[in-house]
C-alpha cells in the first residue's frame, strides 16, 4: 500500500506540468458548470417567488371530473356543472322560468320564435370547503346567507323574484335545451333536474366589490347563486385553489401528463412559458458544459496514457497487477477532480452573478426575485457524477494496459 501511494506521489510529480495545465481548464469549467446548474435552480424558483408575491391564492380548473378527485397541495373551492349552473332553467315553487327558451326549430321549418330570456350563472361549492369559501363575504344583513348543508342554495334577491322564490321555498335547476348542442361537445340530454332549498340572499356587487379590493386573495368568482351539492357529482370544471404558485405547476403537469385537460391561473400560465424558455437554455448550457468537462477528463487520461506508456509498460514487466496500473492514473484524475470542484464551487459566485443578472435583464418583472444561492448538493453530486465517469475510463486504461504489444515494444527500445 505504501509502495502504492509512494508511485502516486511520483508519478504526480513528474505529470505536474500536464496536470497543472489541465487542472486549470478543468476548474474553470467547472466552476462555469456549478454556476449554470445553481442559475439552472434559481432562476425557476425566483419566477415562482416573484408569482406568489404577486397574489396569495392562485386557481386551476380540471375539466369533467368528481369532487373525489385530490390534488397535491390544492384545495377544491367551487365547481361549474353544464344544464345546472349553466346553460341552465331556474323555476321556483310558483313556476315562475328564468330562461323561457323554445327548442331550436329543424331548418326546414320556420324559424320559432325565441321569448326573452335573461342567463344566470352559478357555483357548486364543495361542502368541505363551503365554510371557509364564504366566511370572507358573509353579508351581517337580515336574510342574506350562504349556503351550509348539502342541499342548500343561496341566491341573488333579483333573480329569486324572476325565478319566484323566497327563503325556504325550493328551486329546481335543470338543462336549458335551447344550448344542448352534442356535435359542438355540449351534451345536455343526460343532465337530471336538482332541487335545493333556498335559505338566504347574496348581494352579487358586494361579492364583485370585495374582490375588487382583496385582489391577490380572493377566488370565489361572483355569481347569481351558490350551492352545496349533495354526493359526489360530476363537474364540468372544478377548481382548485393553491398559496404556491409551484404547486399549482405541478399540479397542472400531473393532471395534463395523465391525459386531464386543466387551465391554470392566467398569470402562471403567462410566465410558464419563460420558466420553460429559461430551464431550456440553462439545461442547453449544462449539458455543454457537462460534456466538456468529460472531455477534458477523457483528454487527461489520455495524456497520462501517452505520456507514461513507458512507465506504465516497465510496470506491467515487474509484475504490477493491470488493475494497479490503472488506477495509479485514476486516482490522480479523482484528487484532481477534487481540487477542481473545489476551486470551482469557490469561482462559480463569479458566473452566478453574471448569469442571474443576465436573467434580471430577460425577465425584468422578476429581476428582485433572482437570488444567487450556493447549494452544497450541486458541487457534491457534481464530483461524484465526474468520479463515476473516471470509473469508466479506468475499464478503458485497464483494457489498454493489458494489450500485450505493448510490452513488446519497450523490449525493443
């Protein structure tokens, strides 16, 4: 073992020059490695930070799902049900109809006459959610109420007089026909009628006002009425409420890569596209990088080969194990690795600085958020990612070794 580390020692000193050369590209692009892939993690979490700075509660939609459906870090808020909250007739007890419509008449016959109408839109709320969904609008006047139990709907004053309805009287919501339209994917045939009991009034501008005030933490969307629906129903859309801007990502990637149509908040999916753009280019520059960085790895070894043949062939002629051999020059390329994460990870605050105020410049909007973090994982999953390549090219310099013709040939000098 001593003999061992004592070559070692020599055979460094008299590589010095080679090393000494090779050491400083191989820091230098490391460091510019290490600097890219920490750029490569903040510069998504910096558009992310400045997002949620932007609101406190963002709002995703799932297209035709259940309430049984969870996602990660999302709550469900409210719902829209096609032929119920929309595209829907409200008749109440004294059979009163908001949405009077005929049938479409066959183009063959005359055109009918359409009576006027007025359109209404609506919310299931989840009763899970229903308490907290409504505390931030609760209306101290008499009679104004949200819902609190399945079954229950609360409704606009003006509409439950056209609809013909009072608190306690029931109200029956069920498809308008007049929409039902199968070839354009709006299928209202199967829809059966639901009837709730109407147990307060909502004021629709308070509920629009307060929004207009509390912009980065509302998402009830002001509507005619709310209810709580009773079992699991189906919704058309379901949304989906996140404090994370990251987590609302996520969470579109889940249901979108499991073949679900989702829409997520406009402004994150507005920037989604820049956080794509600049983990492409960052992922681009890495992966160039990381090549080069092997190559110049692949470059040493070969060096030391050439270099050394000689050396390496009196050796094998003196009985040196090819294993031994080869992992004398390993070894060397591992300590030098070493070094050079080392200096690299010291050095890359350097290209940190110029690559997170490149990105300030692209992403203006954002630029306070871009922070400059060292991560100790990135330099330690760099040095042993380069290490496990160095195992690799010591199966190469062993085959090399092995090759008997080489031995043949430092008879001959």
């Amino acid at each position: 073992m001593k003999g061992t580390v004592k070559l070692i020692l020599r055979e460094t000193w008299l590589l010095k020059k080679t090393i000494l050369f090779i050491g400083v590209i191989l820091t230098a692009f490391v460091a510019a490695l290490l600097s890219v892939i920490s750029v490569l993690l903040d510069v998504p979490s910096g558009m992310y930070h400045g997002l949620n700075e932007l609101a406190n509660v963002y709002t995703m939609s799932v297209k035709n799902t259940t309430g049984a459906l969870q996602l990660a870090g999302g709550t469900q808020c409210m719902g829209v049900i096609d032929g119920i909250t929309r595209y829907a007739t409200l008749t109440g007890s004294k059979s009163y109809n908001t949405n009077p419509h005929n049938m479409r008449a066959a183009e063959e016959d005359p055109p009918a006459e359409v009576a006027v109408s007025i359109s209404v839109t609506g919310y299931a709320v989840p009763y899970a959610q229903a308490g907290e969904t409504f505390a931030p609008y609760l209306d101290p006047r008499e009679g104004y109420q949200f819902p609190k139990r399945p079954g229950e709907l609360a409704i606009n004053k003006s509409i439950a007089k056209l609809a013909g309805v009072e608190i306690g009287d029931t109200i029956t919501l069920s498809p308008d026909l007049f929409f039902h339209d199968p070839e354009e994917g709006l299928d209202l045939s199967a829809v059966a009628p639901q009837t709730y009991t109407v147990v307060g009034y909502i004021d629709t501008n308070s509920i629009r006002t307060y929004n207009a005030l509390h912009p980065k933490d509302t998402y009830l969307s002001y509507a005619h009425f709310y209810f709580i629906p009773e079992g699991d129903p189906v919704y058309s859309l379901l949304y989906y409420r996140f404090c994370d801007s990251r987590v609302l990502h996520n969470a579109y990637l889940n249901v979108t890569r499991a073949g679900g149509t989702a829409t997520m908040n406009y402004r994150v999916a507005a920037q989604v596209e820049n956080i794509a753009v600049a983990q492409a280019f960052f992922f681009a520059v890495t992966f160039v990088l990381g090549v080069l960085v092997l190559f110049v790895l692949y470059s040493l070894i070969a060096i030391f080969y050439r270099q050394r043949k000689g050396m390496i062939c009196r050796l094998k002629l003196l009985g040196a194990r090819n294993s031994t051999v080869a992992g004398i020059y390993c070894i060397i390329a591992i300590l030098l690795v070493v070094v050079a994460v080392v200096l690299g990870a010291l050095f890359s605050m350097a290209f940190n600085l110029y690559f997170i105020d490149l990105c300030g410049q692209l992403f203006k909007q954002f630029s306070a958020n871009f922070v400059s973090r060292f991560r100790p994982i990135v330099p330690v999953s760099v040095f042993f990612g380069l290490a496990a390549f160095i195992v690799l090219l010591f199966f190469l310099v062993n085959r090399k070794v092995r090759n008997a013709a080489i031995a043949q040939e430092v008879r001959h000098e």
